[in-house]
C-alpha cells in the first residue's frame, strides 16, 4: 500500500526503521511501501504507486505528526492503542489505508482513486444546506405561520386523499354541487347503461307481439319495470349536468330544463304519457278486449323510439375506449348488433304478413308453420330474414302478391344494408392497417439506420427495443398533432387532470392542490412533463450537480436507487425522489437506473419556482414554511440521499 512515511520513521520496505536524531530530521518526509492487511471486499481495486512530491512541496512542508497504527486485524477491526481509524457508515475499508499525514499533499489517481471517493463523502456529509432565495422568509414569518399550522391540529406532511374524486384523480372542473349529478360520473353511466339495457329489451320483446303469445309473470315484471324506469330517467335529465363543447359541465337548474325542454322533453312525455294512459285504460276496461290488445301493441310500437336517444349514450361509451384495437372490436360488434337487429324486425314482420287473416294462400299456410311451437316459428322467420342479406332462401318464399312485394323491399333494404356493413368493416380493417403499417415503416428506417452506421448488434437490439417500447407505449405531447389546435385554457385543465393524480401521491403537493389549485393547475401545464425509460437507461449519477434540476415521480413500472453506501433500494410506483432539487442547491448522492421499463413524471425545479413565486401566499399554506422545514431537516440528517423528504411515504 502506498504509504507517505513521516522522517520519524526510515527505513525498508516494511517500514521498520529506526529514529532519526533531531539534527537529521528535515521538513517533509519520503515515500516508501507498508505492508497491510486487507479484508476481503475491500475494493481497492488495482492502485497505482504513489509518486514522491516534487521538491518545492517538500521543501516547504511542515514536519507531520507521528502516524496511528493503521493494521487491521482479520475482521477488519483497527489493531493498536486506541488510535485507529474507527469505520464509519459512509467510509470503505479502504479508507482506513488512505490517510494522509498533516502537511502533505495527497495526489489523485482518478476517478476511481477509494481516497477521493473518501474525501468526497466526507464532503457531502459535513456539507451544509440553505434555502434558495426565492424560498427564504423572515423568522416572525415563519413563526406566525407555525403558529397557524399548530393552531389546525393536523399535520401538513402526512397523506390526504380526501378530496379525489370518485373517479381515482382530480375533477376537471369544481364538481357539482348540492343534487346536481356529474354527466361522466359512475352514477350516471351505470344509469345509461340500464337505459340502453331497457331499449333493447323493448327491441327484443316488441316485435315480437307479431306472434301468440302468452302472458306471464316475468313479462308484467318487465313491464312495469321500463314504465317505472323511463319515467324516473326524466327527473334525472332534469339534474344531470350538460356538458359544453368547449369541454366543461354546466350545473345550473335553469340551463339544464331549457335544453331538455328544446330536446327529448316531447318524446319522452309523449312515450310515458302513453304507457300511463294505457294503464288507465286497462283498469277501466271502457273498450273491447280486442281492440284493447290491439291499441297496446301499436303503442308499444312507439317506445321503439328511444333507440334515437341510445345514439348519445353509445357516444358518451365510445369516447372512453382509448384502444385503437379496442375501438374496432366495438365498431364490428355494433355492425353484427345491427345485422341482428334488423333480422329481428324483418323475421318478426315477416311472420305477422304470412299470419294474418285472408282468403290466400301465405307461407304459413303452405308451410304448415301455423300449428308448430313458438320458437320454431320465431326461428324460421329470422332464418329467412338473415338469408334476405345473401340473396333469400329457397325454403321459405312468398306465396301470394303482398308477400311478394314484402320480399322486394326487404331484398332491396339489406342489399343496401350489407354494402354498408361490408364498406364500414373493410374501412375499419384497413384504418387500423394503416396505425400499424406506420410504426412498421419507423422500425424498418431506424433498422437501416442502424444497419448504414455499422452499430453493434447488442446496441442496436437496445435500441430497437427502446423505440418499439416509446411507439407502442404512451404517447407524448409532441407527437399528438391535433393537441395543437386545443385551447390552451382546455389543455391546462387537461394537464391538471393528467398530472394532478401523481403530485397527490406527495402529501405537500396534496395539500397545494386543496388550497392553491389555480396555483396548481399552471405547475402542471408548464412545470410538469413525462418520461419514458428502458431497462437500464440512467436518470442521474452520483455527484452529478444537475443542469435542470428536478423531482422525479414514478407513474408506471420501477427504478433502482443505489446510494453512496452502495444499499439497493427499488423504488415502485407513487414513490418520489430527488426532491431536495426543488428547495436547494444539490449534488446527487447515488445513482438513479432503470430497474425495468418506466415511466416517469418530472417536475421541473425553475419553472416551478418561478410559477410560486408570481403568485401571493396565502396565510393558511405558503410553500416557504415547508422549505424552510425541510432544509432543517436536511441539516439534521446523518446519511443523505436523494431519497430524503419530509412527507411520510
């Protein structure tokens, strides 16, 4: 071990000597090799010798104490009187071998050199902290405010997520108030999902009063059940919100009756207003029993027309699938519930044109489908029906002029229907060739490019695997083209919605978001932004002062924090680190890596600092208290790391 000898000692290469008289000592000292122990794991790696000081330094050197005793024993325990170099958290082995007597100047080897790294996490812990200006308030400020806190009697550093909405994030706008029901909320969806449940029962069960049949119980259940129901769905349209093209939800009464005045009052009072009225006529049994049947089948006929209002819920249900593959699942299954549905009326009126009363010949009759059960007349009409969209059938046809003129039109009609249904499919089909010919098309460049530069294979395979995860994954903002023609207004609620959710998971911003959202909202449209990262891609480097400084919030996926006392930490999702960057100056004190693919949401220091500033405190909440706080905090602390915080995780 390269060792500087002080002029007490001379001698060999094992350091054995003997003393000096006082006459011969000379300031400085010469170099010469020890012999130690060292433990196993030590990390010395391969050390160079040392080189003697050029001879100005030495001349001028003061003379050094005698040295302690720096043997260690097998354990790697200090071996002497009491003098030894004691191993602290923070310190290598290698360290105990790597001090330098007073007066002498300690030459350094490199970045790799175990007594620099030494020095500097030495450094690092004596280092001390203060707030940056645009944080600094006076001492009565930040009593009086500690005051206000303590007089709350809550804790401002724990986690609150009392004021989420029930959608899992922050609302877009103030949520409704008093009785009013948010357009997009659980409540209301679920109610339009039963909405769409009872028109298409009403689709199923009406035609079908073309044949015979019988009464029961479960029939008078449903029917009650869709009278009761349509007619409570009026007092929820009157209070539910309306949503604006520009995005936002109106809640004000007055508004809200206007517009369902203007559009499905009339239809909906003309609908309910018949089942109640045959309801009364069915009690007061002032008619014939068979022109009473007769009136409720073409009434029930008219509830055929809430299908108009289904045109919006399935609207609202198509905005919310974000898939492209999911998109076209759901488009080819509205087009094979519409081949169906159509079957179903068609097959439906079929039968009522061959079972009706007259002197001709019907396909019933000449069938002899009359006499069969029900279900085998429900099926031959809807097998005839479906046939009409590939040409007809043999087995069943018309008989007679008005069932051959039925047979025309419907031949026509699903001609008609079939082409568009084949156009739209084939459409679909090919819109989604086209998002995925794109991204092959990239890979195939970025292949060529890689191919043209003479890349390595290892490097070229990461790189490959980077960009097919970037273009498959989430996208960024720079990519959606048409995010530039949003209003900013519009794209700053959006961010907030964005964002929002990740900052609650730290308690300060929590409480920033409850108390300054105006304040709130501009940090996440300016200060915030994502970040997707490989497998082993690092974010920072131990003693790297960082340019832009930032706070890191991991969204998706998890990274790996190794400090300077070479611990592992595997940090997950909701989980932040380097937060001391947006209330101090800071040098990184571990590595930052990938642990798998990641994504990170950022939040700049600058621009976050410079956003509070413009605004004025209020005295409930002032960001200055915490950062006050926690640079206290930051002084107190023994072993630092980017993952000190003042908030409970």
């Amino acid at each position: 071990i390269p060792f500087r000898a002080p002029d007490v000692l001379k001698g060999g290469s094992h350091g054995r000597g003997k003393a000096r008289s006082k006459d011969d000592q000379k300031p400085g000292g010469t170099w010469q090799q020890f012999v130690a122990w060292v433990p196993n794991g030590a990390g010395l790696r391969s050390a160079e010798p040392w080189k003697p000081l050029p001879a100005q330094q030495l001349a001028t050197a003061a003379a050094p104490p005698p040295l302690p005793r720096l043997m260690s024993t097998a354990n790697g325990t200090s071996n002497g009187n009491g003098n030894g170099h004691m191993l602290r958290r923070g310190d290598t082995k290698s360290d105990l071998l790597g001090v330098v007597p007073p007066g002498c100047v300690a030459e350094n080897t490199g970045p790799n050199d175990a007594d620099s790294k030494s020095s500097a996490s030495s450094q690092e812990q004596e280092e001390s902290f203060e707030v940056l200006d645009c944080w600094r308030a006076s001492k009565d400020r930040l009593d009086k405010m500690r005051k206000n806190q303590a007089g709350d009697g809550e804790s401002r550093y724990t986690k609150d997520q009392s004021l989420q909405s029930d959608e899992g994030g922050v609302f877009e706008e103030d949520p409704p108030r008093g009785c009013f029901i948010h357009p997009h909320s659980r409540r209301r969806i679920c109610w339009d999902l039963a909405s769409l449940a009872m028109v298409v029962f009403d689709m199923i069960m009406i035609p079908m009063n073309a044949f015979d049949m019988q009464s029961s119980t479960f029939l008078v259940f449903m029917e009650w059940t869709t009278r009761l129901f349509w007619t409570i769905d009026m007092g929820w349209s009157v209070v539910t919100g309306v949503v604006l093209p520009n995005g936002k939800v109106m809640v004000s009464m007055r508004f809200i009756i206007k517009r369902y005045l203007r559009t499905w009052f009339a239809l909906d009072i003309f609908i309910v207003g018949l089942d109640w009225g045959m309801v009364l006529m069915e009690a007061s049994s002032s008619m014939g029993i068979g022109r009473l049947a007769r009136t409720l089948r073409v009434v029930r006929v008219v509830r055929l027309l809430r299908v108009v209002r289904m045109k919006d819920v399935l609207a609202s249900i198509t905005e919310r699938i974000q898939s492209d593959f999911l998109g076209f699942v759901l488009s080819v299954f509205k087009l094979l519930v519409f081949v169906v549905s159509v079957s179903h009326v068609l097959g439906c009126l079929w039968w009522a044109v061959g079972s009706r009363p007259t002197d001709e010949m019907t396909w019933v009759q000449h069938g002899k489908y009359g006499t069969v059960d029900l279900d085998m007349q429900y099926l031959v009409s809807l097998h005839w029906a479906v046939s009409q969209f590939t040409g007809g059938m043999d087995e069943v046809y018309p008989t007679n002029s008005l069932e051959r003129l039925f047979a025309v039109f419907v031949w026509v009609f699903t001609f008609m229907a079939a082409s568009i249904t084949v156009s739209v499919l084939t459409s679909n089909l090919t819109q989604l060739h086209i998002i995925g010919g794109s991204q092959s098309r990239q890979m195939a460049t970025l292949r060529k490019y890689l191919k043209q530069n003479q890349v390595s294979s290892n490097i070229a395979l990461r790189v490959q695997r980077c960009a097919q995860h970037a273009v498959s994954g989430d996208l960024t903002q720079d990519t959606v083209d048409l995010l530039h023609v949003v209003s900013e207004p519009l794209k700053v609620e959006m961010h907030f919605n964005m964002f929002g959710s990740v900052l609650r998971n730290h308690p300060f911003f929590c409480d920033y978001i409850n108390e300054c959202p105006q304040v709130m909202r501009r940090i996440c449209h300016y200060a915030m932004s994502t970040l997707w990262l490989a497998s082993g891609d690092t974010v920072f480097s131990r003693g790297e002062v960082p340019p832009d400084p930032k706070m890191y919030i991991i969204w998706k996926g998890a990274l790996e924090y190794v400090s300077a006392y070479g611990d592992t930490v595997s940090l997950g999702e909701k989980q932040w680190i380097a937060e001391p960057n947006l209330w101090t100056r800071w040098r990184h004190r571990g590595t930052l890596s990938a642990h798998a693919d990641v994504k990170i949401a950022m939040l700049d220091a600058k621009t976050f600092q410079d956003i509070v500033r413009k605004y004025k405190e209020t005295s409930e909440f002032d960001p200055k208290l915490y950062a006050a706080d926690f640079i206290e905090h930051l002084n107190k602390e023994d072993d630092l790391d980017d993952m000190v915080s003042l908030c409970s995780r």
